[in-house]
RNA sequence: GCUGCUGUAGCUCAGAGGUAGAGCACUCCCUUGGUAAGGGAGAGGUCGAGAGUUCGAUUCUCUCCAGCAGCACCA
C-alpha cells in the first residue's frame, strides 16, 4: 500500500498507508482525541472523520473546542435532523437543500400544508428523539445515474434537479443519519447524539423560491438557530431580545420622531423631533458637500417621460416609477409625467447646460434629491426602505484617467463622515461586470482596476460580489447593518459608462475635440431616511448629543424653582443648545424616568439648592450618579457639545 | 410581488356569534416631591375597509388595504 506523509499544525509530519481516515489518525495519536475528535482541516477543507485521505497533506484535527468546525458541523447535522423530522411527521414532504448559515441553518421544504407556528414544537421534540437515539451518520460516494434513479424512485424531484446541477467530474455523497437518507457535500458528525439536544431552537417559518428564482415553486423554509452549548444558545437569545428594543420603527415611536399611516405606504411624516435630526444631518452634510468641492443644485420632481425614455427608465425601471397623468379639463392635453426615481438624469441636463471645457472637469455636482420608487409592497421596511426618500445624491463628471483620484477622494470623504456619525468601521463590497454590460472589456478593465485600486489605497480590502455590478459600470458598496445584523446598502460609487452617452454629455478637450465625459454616481448616506434608520438603531436612539433632536431638559424639583429653570433654559437656548423646561406639577423621578424613555441625553434637575447656588444637577443619559455643576460652566460645556463634529 | 402571520383606545395587549375591557399615556383635582412611574376622578373605540352567511357579526367566510418575518427585488 502506498505511503502517504500527513503534515500537523506543530510542523510535524508523520508516514501513513494512503487512504486512512482523519479518525485513525486521530485514534492513532491518543485515545482520548480519538473519543474527542469530530472533524479534520485537510488542505485547508473541512474534512469528515470518515473520509479517507489519499495523498500528501497537512493535516487538523478538531474537537467540539474548535468553535468554528463545532458550530459548522452542528448546524449542519441539525438541518439534516431536522429534515428527517419532517419527513417522519409529514412523509409527504419533498427535501431540497438545508444549508448552515449565520448563527444556525435552515431547509427549504415542498409540501401543501404550510407549517405552523405549532407545528415548530412538535419539530423540535421529535429532533431531539432522533439526537437521543444516538444513530450513527454514514456516508458513501455514489455514481450520479444511481442517486438520480434512487431520488426518483422516492419521489424527490428536487434533489434530481440539484444532482442535474452538479459538475459530472463532481463525486456524490449521499449522508445517512440513522436509515435517512440526504445527498450533501458533508462534512457531518459521526452521530446524531453528538449535536447537542438542548442548545438549538427552531426560530421560523417563511416562503423562498427554489433555488432563489421568483418564477419557480415558492417552499417552505424553516430557520434555526444552534450553538456548541446551551448558555451560548440562551445568550444569542437574549441578544436578539435586546436587538428588538433598539428597532428604529420602535425607537422612533418612544421618541416621538416620526410615524407612518396607511394612506401614504412607504413614506414618512417626519415629527419636529425627527425632522431635527434630519436637518441637522442635512446641515452637516452641506458643510461636507461644500468643503468637499461640490457644487450642489436641485432639480424638478415631476419630469416628462420624454427624458426617462432618453434615459432609459422608462425600458427598464417603469414599474419601479410613480407616473404621474394629466387629463384634466384644465390641461389642454395629456402629458405622461414621471416621479423621477433618480436625479442623474436632471444632472446631466444641467451638465448639458453650456459647453464644458476639460478645465471643469471633475465637476462634482450634489444635490438631496427627493426620489420616489415604486419598492414592491414586501420590500418595505420602516423607514430604511421607502417610496419617497430623499438621497444625498452626486455626480462627479470626469475623465477616464480621473476616476482613481476621485474615488479615493470620496472613500476618504465618506470614511471622515462615517466616523463623525459613529461609525468607526463599515463593509465595502466591490461589485464587477455583470454578464449583460454595456461597453467594451477594455473600459471596464480599467474602470475596475481604479476602483480597486482606490479602496485598496484607503486600507481597504472589499468583499468580491463577482457579476453583480450595474449595467453600466463597476460600482462600491458601502454596508451598515441594523440592529439585528441585517445589511443595508447605505453609501455608494458606481462608474457610468452609458447616461452620458444616452444623454449625449460632451466636453471640449485640450485637443479642442468633443469628449464624452464619464459619470460617477454616488452618494455617502444612500438616503437621509435610511440612514437614520440605522443611525438610531446603531446608537439604540442615543444619538451623539449634537445630533439628538432634544439635547437638554430643565426639570424643576419644586415650583419655587421655576423662574430659575426659565433662566437656565434661555441661557442653554443662547449657547446654541436644544434645550427645554419641563416645570410640570410632577416629581423629579417621574420627569428623569420620563426623560430617560425619550432619550434625552442631558437632565438638569434644579430645586431650591441650585437656585440659591446658581448650580444645576447634570444627570447624563444611562448613568446613575449626578453631578451638581456651576451653571455658566455647564452652559459653555453643552455649547461646545452642542457644535457638529466639523465645527470644532 | 410571493409564502405565512397580524390588524380591538395614542401605546402595549386581553376578550367573545347578542353591539367591548386592562395597564400606561391624556384631562382635572389633591400632592412641592431631590434623580427611572405619588394618590384620586374623568374622558377616550363605527373592534383596518367592503361584501357575504345569520334574527343578529367586531367575532364565521370572501375580497381589498396596511403592517411583521423571510424570499424575490433594490439598473
């Protein structure tokens, strides 16, 4: 038999008959790690103990301490548990795929009756009969012709399909956990009672396309969530509890900042407090925009169908579009107008304006642009998803060989006011040539290469999203996530190759020729409603002070106070503070309890000792303990707190 | 848009085939209280909209609207 040389983590290696197994290595260097062991890293792949090994590799062998390979695994050998569950209550199910994702797993199932809410329960209990039973998981490689006769036999279309979709020179390995049978790319546990029974929880139940196409059968899915171990699993729990309450759709109630109503789906009434958090942001970013080289201007909401077919939206983006008809007595004809969904095309037209000269290139061009996006029903979400939303869009004009420096001008534009606002990190997905572009491969090599290079630059390294840029060009994705993790695309910068084209966009060269300019989309907080969506989720609404729609309350101990609290407000208000009195016939604990609810970030509290001293007691929003400070002290230090962060 | 769930007072929720309840919030009264809910009284709802079944519907059925979770979408 032929020897084999497996190399371990210490940088030793050790001489083995080719095709043994990760359990006889493990077996063979200590009987303990032999009970312990649950999988391998061979050559950097997560190996099943049962699989044999057939030539030279380095080699891991892990335990349930390995967190990783332990979560992996248990997830996984759940979603299969789980499956044969189902398919024991319910034999008519039909299986389809069952992947681990973030936290835990879910499997996507085919059957008339939907599940309920209930049925979870009866789920989980006969999951852990099947952990208890112990039965050991096997695995074999067989030839497709047998797994898609045997799938079909058992009346399993979908894993037809997915075995159809399977590279030929691919092996097959089918999985069994006790007599169940799944077709799975493994690697599992080597029983089912290795999974513990007590650190998972089914969570819900949804819809999803097979295989992710909205023209294919809508299954069920079913998610859960499993840790190495219970506190873990009562931890991620309690997390998800105490993500629920930082939900800005709750938030924004308690703190009085904004409300939405059936007549109007997918757009906001702002309420003062909100909408100061809104023009304050709005402030901020002009001071951006301007110091950033921008020029900024506006342009028309309602725009005729004549421009959205120049540009193409009125082929591609008519149902995403609110039109807008007159036929009324008053108009002398019918006009087809459109909410505009963009503002790129208003830019170019005011590009289009007079000749441009090389010389006013980049021409950077800003505008808070009100959109309206006809978002289908089931993509809204409070107000980080939206049909009317107002983005801080731009448009930088520029050459070819401009859009390296412009990018990394505006990462570190972007970068400067994401830490203003709190955000000391964020995601960067890079997205390229999709299959259906526009433009030629030379083009789009180059414009890829300066984005790249440009976030590279910035000491980033973007996530790959390969084929998922725009039509039209590469693009930058800048990620928050929201209370519960979910991603939101906030920032963006996205190379344009085709609308100056389409919108005929010329400049004049050195040379005195005609040139078409390139166009760079972007905008740094997406749209001033999503981002404060995730703003007020980011700070669980205790927003940085300049920022916070009510920065200070007054609150009277006793009415003898009044006139005092009358002063110390006048005074904050002069200071440039957002401040309130709250003189209310109420006790002290009742307007800090208050207060704290709304997320006021600053309680001043005076009775009769503050008046007589001209002190005021400052309490700070989550802290216990008070401070009793000199007035004209605290005034200057909330001024100063009160001024945005580029100001100072 | 799709699958499932939900819609009762401003908010959080209970309720039942015979036309509705709690706590908080709100108004008034008492209370002047020292850092997360002092006490009392009062007011407040075509039970999301429309249709059907029924002697009778907010409750059952259907359609629509909106929201929630996920999926799809997010040039």
């Amino acid at each position: 038999m032929a020897q084999i040389s497996l190399t371990f983590p210490d940088g030793n290696a050790r001489e083995y008959d080719a095709g043994i197994t990760p359990a006889a290595v493990a077996e063979g260097i200590s009987k303990s790690l032999g009970k312990k062991a649950i999988s391998a890293t061979v050559n950097g792949e997560h190996w099943d103990l049962a699989w044999p090994i057939e030539a030279n590799a380095s080699i891991a062998i892990h335990t349930m301490a390995d967190e990783d390979q332990a979560n992996e695994l248990v997830r996984h050998d759940l979603a299969h548990i789980m499956a044969r569950a189902v398919q024991e209550i319910w034999p008519d199910t039909k299986v389809t795929i069952g992947p681990v994702i973030k936290d835990g797993w879910y499997y996507d199932f085919d059957r008339v009756e939907p599940f309920t809410p209930e049925d979870l329960g009866a789920i989980e209990k006969k999951m852990r009969e099947i952990i208890n039973k112990r039965d050991p998981v096997r695995t074999e490689v067989w030839d497709r012709d047998v797994a898609i006769k045997y799938y079909e036999e058992r009346g399993e279309p979908y894993k037809v399909e997915l075995i159809e979709g399977i590279p030929g020179d691919e092996p097959l390995r089918m999985y069994w956990h006790g007599e169940w049978q799944d077709l799975c790319r493994g690697p599992h546990l080597q029983h089912t009672g290795q999974v513990p029974g007590d650190a998972f929880k089914l969570m819900s139940i949804a819809g999803a396309y097979w295989r992710g196409d909205s023209d294919r059968a809508m299954l069920q899915r079913i998610y859960g969530v499993a840790f190495t171990g219970k506190e873990k699993l009562r931890a991620h729990l309690n997390m998800l509890e105490e993500a629920a309450k930082r939900d800005h759709r709750k938030l924004g109630r308690e703190m009085d900042l904004f409300h939405m109503q059936e007549e109007a789906p997918g757009q906001i009434f702002w309420h003062p407090n909100g909408w100061t958090i809104y023009t304050e942001l709005q402030d901020y970013m002009r001071r951006k925009q301007r110091s950033g080289g921008y020029v900024e201007v506006n342009t028309p909401q309602l725009v005729n169908r004549k421009l959205w077919e120049e540009s193409g939206h009125w082929d591609k983006y008519q149902e995403n579009m609110f039109i807008v008809e007159v036929d009324e007595d008053h108009a002398r004809e019918k006009a087809v107008n459109a909410l505009k969904p963009m503002n790129c095309p208003c830019h170019v037209q005011i590009f289009n304006q007079g000749l441009k000269s090389y010389r006013d290139l980049p021409l950077r061009m800003a505008e808070f642009g009100s959109c309206a996006r006809y978002e289908p029903s089931g993509a809204l979400h409070g107000i980080m998803r939206v049909r009317g939303f107002t983005q801080d869009d731009g448009h930088i004009f520029c050459r070819e060989d401009q859009i390296e420096e412009e990018t990394a001008v505006y990462i570190d534009y972007l970068t400067s006011v994401y830490k203003d606002l709190g955000f000391e990190s964020f995601r960067v997905k890079f997205s390229d040539r999709p299959e259906q572009r526009a433009g030629s491969d030379d083009i789009w090599d180059k414009a890829e290469a300066a984005l790249l290079a440009a976030t590279r630059a910035a000491g980033i390294e973007p996530e790959m999203n390969p084929g998922e840029g725009a039509f039209y060009g590469p693009k930058l994705e800048f990620v928050l996530t929201d209370a519960i993790g979910r991603d939101w695309q906030c920032g963006t910068h996205q190379v344009d190759f085709v609308l100056p084209e389409r919108l005929d966009a010329t400049y004049i060269g050195a040379d005195g020729g005609k040139h078409r300019p390139v166009m760079l989309h972007r905008a740094c907080l997406g749209s001033f409603e999503r981002f404060i969506g995730i703003l007020i989720e980011e700070h669980a609404g205790k927003l940085p002070f300049w920022i916070a729609p009510r920065q200070v309350v007054v609150a009277s101990i006793t009415s003898e106070a009044d006139d005092y609290v009358a002063e110390v407000v006048a005074d904050l208000k002069a200071a440039g503070v957002r401040a309130e009195a709250d003189m209310r016939n109420e006790k002290i604990n009742y307007k800090v309890r208050e207060h704290s609810v709304g997320k006021v970030p600053v309680i001043l509290a005076v009775g009769g000792r503050e008046v007589e001293e001209r002190t005021v007691s400052v309490r700070r929003l989550g802290q216990k303990q008070t401070s009793v400070q000199n007035l004209d002290e605290v005034v200057s230090e909330l001024g100063v707190e009160a001024t945005p962060p580029d100001l100072r």
